[in-house]
C-alpha cells in the first residue's frame, strides 16, 4: 500500500508527459529514493505497463477524467499541493483541512502543438501546473525537458532526495520559458489560420518570439563582443544541419555571411552556381555547365575582394574545384557534399571552415532590432518576381535577345542581395562588377563599372531602384553595357529612356525594387 498521509515526510512527483522518452527509467529512479508517484492517462498507462508503483490523478482527487481528458488535473487536490507556501502556517493549515497532500516534483512537458496544430492540441492542464509548480519553485521542483532527467536523479542520489534552490530556480526558468514557447506558437497558428481575408494580408497586431540558443559562437561582429546563434524554437534552420568537417569555430560574421552566400546560390536556378561573399555583399556569382567552371568564373569576377570571402556551392565538391579553392584565403565554403579526396584536400587548410548542409529554408518575416523594439517586414521574394516577368516592360525601343534575358535575370537575383545602392554588372553568366551600399546611385554605378573593367563591354547591369537622373546609367553606356533592368518609376523616366534609345542600349523596367539595408 502506497503511503498517503500529509504529516508524513513521504515525498510525491507528479508525471504527466507527452514525450515520454527516458520516463520509465526516470520514474524508477524518483521511487528508488522514495517518492510517491502520482501520474494520469497516457503516463499513468506507460508507468502500469513497465509495474511502476504509482497513483492515478482521478484516485487523489476522486474526480473520474471528463470531457475526453480535457479536464484531469484540474482540482484542488492537485493545485493545491503544488501551490502551497510552506513557509506558511495558514497555507499548511488549508492543506491539513482540505486533507491534499503537498507536491514536490512535477514532471511534464506539452501536447507537440508545432508538430500536430490544433485547438485539441492546446494544452490546458499542463501548463497550469507546470506554471504553478515554477511559481513554487521555493518549494516545489519542476521538470519540463527529459534530457534534464539524469541531472536530477544525481542531484537527488547526493542531496539526500532533494533538489537545491539554486536547481529548482534553473528549472523553474526553464519551465516558463517552455509555456512561453508553446503559447507564442498557438499565437503564431491563430495568425496564419486568420481566415478574415483583409486581416491575413497584414501584419500581426503583435509578435511572439520565442528563441533557444542553438550555438555558441566565437566571438560578435568584433572580438570583444559576445555572439551566438538563436533558432525559432523546435524549428531548424541550414546551420542546424550543418556538419563543420574542418576548420575554427564560427564566428557572428561567419554565420551571417555564410548564410548570405547559402540563400543566394539557391536562388540563382537550376545550373551549377558559385557565390562569393564578403561582409554580407556578393563579390563574385557566376553559373556554368559544371560546378568547378561556376566556381572559377565567381572567382575571378572580384579576385581581391574574395579573399577572406564565404563560398557557397550548389554542387559536390569535385577533387579540381577543391584544388582551385585551396589556395586561396577563404573563411568558410559550404555545399551539398564533398568528394572524399576533395574533403581532405580542403580539411588540410586549417584556418578554412568547410560545411555541408542543407538548403535553406524560407521565412515569412524579416526582424531587426531599433531602440525600443524591433522592425519587421514580410521577406522581399525575388523570384515571385521573376516568376511574373511578363510583367517586366521593355521600356526603350532595342529588345533583348534570348542570351540578354538571361543575363538580365541573372543581374536581377544578385542586385536584389547587394546593399543599397546597388549596381550589378553580368557578362557571360557571372557578375563582374558589383557596386554595393553606396549613398550615390552614381557612385554605385562608377565601382561597378571600375570592378568590371574591360568586362564591362557589352555586359548588362542591373540597378536595384530607379535612377533618379540619366547619369547613373550614362556611367554604365560610357563603360559599354548594352542592356539594363531596373524598376522604373521615377519622375524622370522619359530622360532615362532617351539615354538607353540614343545609345542603342535595352532597357527594362520590371516595376518592382529590392532595396536591402
């Protein structure tokens, strides 16, 4: 018989889990050092099937489970235990009254609401007590996350079957920051299921973040900051696939970067693709016939400014590209995967990071900190523009060849990943001039046109917003560019076009910018 007393000294956990990993190992653990258990349903099934001692909710509170378990631990005999101060006489004097024994441990984690959403996936007795156990925490343990299980056993074997304050209060933040997490995702379920069409077409009215340290990394964008990764949590991104096959631990600026350069060669088709980045801007992008080809035509679209660059592949690694990447300072070069002697050859630099991941994923909104909160945008999707390309307008009177729309379009993806100002030079299926974040559209153009060189002649450009005046594009016309796209829009659309028609240059206006900040 299972002892029931409240003057006793019998200590009581509560088990109420979803995942049960590692529960039936940990069940036995919490009786070897002499707990009471007290379980329900699916939990209390599990602990029956492996001959776990224990009681059931519905046996403490003498309520049957109702309303297919959506009320169970709901009473009480339950809350009460949990909640009492026992620091309290008056609330020791209402449990001896209401005859509820205290609580000690309450072991439980959520309903997988992000795996499975859904009203009947919306915990409700969960969270109150794992709420109520982490407001008790002077009193009370609570255990929302499996992996800490072992930890607690130990701590129990060498602290005379209890836990320590300074435990319970680690636990007790963790098991806010689980509710947290589940309520910010039911948040996030209600506003995409928003079926008021005029509503959906807008932002949410508020925003519930709920991030999980992912990876720690070196060091900030300098030195002398702190810096690490965060994910969404129980989502997974690129960097949480990745396997680091050689080189340092990652940096902010590696992981920022890298992740630029990842997003942009999947952007750029179906070809083999090369991209070069540094400090967040392309500085080389090329496609060919054979990812080796892509690499060395990315590469010698800004030879100076690659080095010290993030290389991004869409391809294996072949043991020639390896062999044309070794030499050259690189921080990081990801891709799909390594021929095995490609590998070694590049594992042997060992300042040089090499991954293998995943592609990326999408996201629906764009986040950036501001004093005082944050701004947030919906991402801007090149290739839902691309995709409606019909809409794109030759805006002067020469028309674009085949070979020229491909080059325009190239143009346009990389422009599009390129900081305001941005001007992008392609000839031949790779970018050759890049001008980035520059205050003058001008200005933009004339480092492109001075990166491109002799590349320049009949190349085409793409400018990332209108040119507000004719002489951005008469730097490009001067430097032999023969085609140009651009949004259009501007007031003085009319000299623009008259530039591109005197010149006998192409000129199209897709209606749409990409500004990037």
């Amino acid at each position: 018989m299972l002892p029931t007393s409240v003057g006793g000294v019998t200590r009581r956990a509560l088990l109420s889990v979803w995942d049960k990993t590692g529960l039936i190992p940990f069940s036995e653990g919490l009786v070897a050092h002499g707990f009471e258990l007290i379980s329900s349903g699916g939990t209390s099934a599990a602990m029956a099937e492996a001959g776990i001692p224990h009681r059931s909710v519905d046996e403490v509170t003498g309520s049957p489970e109702m309303l297919d378990g959506r009320v169970k631990t709901l009473h009480p005999a339950i809350h009460g235990g949990i909640l009492a101060d026992r620091s309290k006489p008056s609330h020791l004097a209402d449990l001896d009254r209401q005859v509820i024994a205290p609580i000690d441990l309450v072991v439980c984690n959520l309903y997988p609401f992000r795996a499975s959403p859904g009203i009947n996936m919306i915990d409700v007795g969960g969270p109150t007590m794992v709420r109520g156990a982490a407001k008790n925490y002077a009193h009370v343990g609570v255990v929302v996350d499996p992996d800490d299980y072992e930890e607690i056993l130990a701590e129990l074997r060498s602290n005379g079957a209890q836990l320590s304050l300074q435990t319970r209060r680690r636990l007790a933040r963790a098991a806010f920051a689980h509710t947290a997490a589940y309520d910010a995702a039911i948040v996030t379920w209600f506003d995409t299921e928003d079926v008021d069409a005029s509503r959906s077409a807008t932002l949410p009215a508020t925003l519930h973040l709920s991030l999980e340290l992912a990876q720690p990394l070196r060091y900030g964008e300098n030195p002398h900051q702190l810096g690490a990764r965060y994910r969404s949590e129980g989502q997974q991104g690129w960097a949480d696939t990745a396997v680091q096959h050689g080189g340092k631990e990652m940096s902010y600026l590696n992981v920022y970067d890298t992740d630029a350069a990842w997003r942009l060669v999947h952007q750029l088709g179906d070809q083999p693709a090369a991209v070069i980045v540094k400090h967040a801007n392309p500085c080389g992008v090329a496609v060919s016939s054979d990812i080796t080809t892509a690499y060395q035509k990315a590469h010698e679209g800004d030879p100076v400014s690659a080095f010290g660059g993030v290389v991004a592949l869409n391809r294996m690694v072949p043991v020639e590209l390896a062999e044309a990447l070794a030499p050259i300072f690189t921080e990081v070069v990801i891709a799909p995967g390594y021929d095995a002697e490609a590998l070694k050859i590049l594992c042997a630099r060992k300042n040089l990071r090499v991954l293998e991941s995943s592609p990326p994923g999408s996201t629906s909104l764009h986040v950036r900190s501001v004093d005082g909160g944050v701004l947030v945008q919906s991402v801007d999707d090149v290739e839902a523009d691309i995709a409606e390309r019909s809409s794109w307008r030759v805006a002067g009177r020469v028309q674009p060849d085949d070979a020229t729309w491909d080059n325009l379009v190239l143009a346009w993806r990389v422009v599009s990943a390129v900081s305001s100002n941005a001007i992008v030079i392609v000839n031949d299926s790779k970018a050759v001039g890049v001008g980035a974040g520059q205050q003058s559209r001008v200005d933009a153009a004339r480092i492109a046109v001075d990166k491109a060189g002799d590349e320049a002649t009949n190349a085409v450009a793409a400018s990332d917003a209108f040119f507000p005046f004719r002489d951005g594009l008469d730097v490009l016309i001067q430097a032999g560019v023969r085609a140009v796209v651009e949004p259009g829009g501007s007031v003085r659309d009319d000299e623009v076009i008259a530039a591109a028609d005197e010149a006998g240059v192409v000129l199209v206006f897709t209606g749409k910018r990409h500004f990037r900040h």
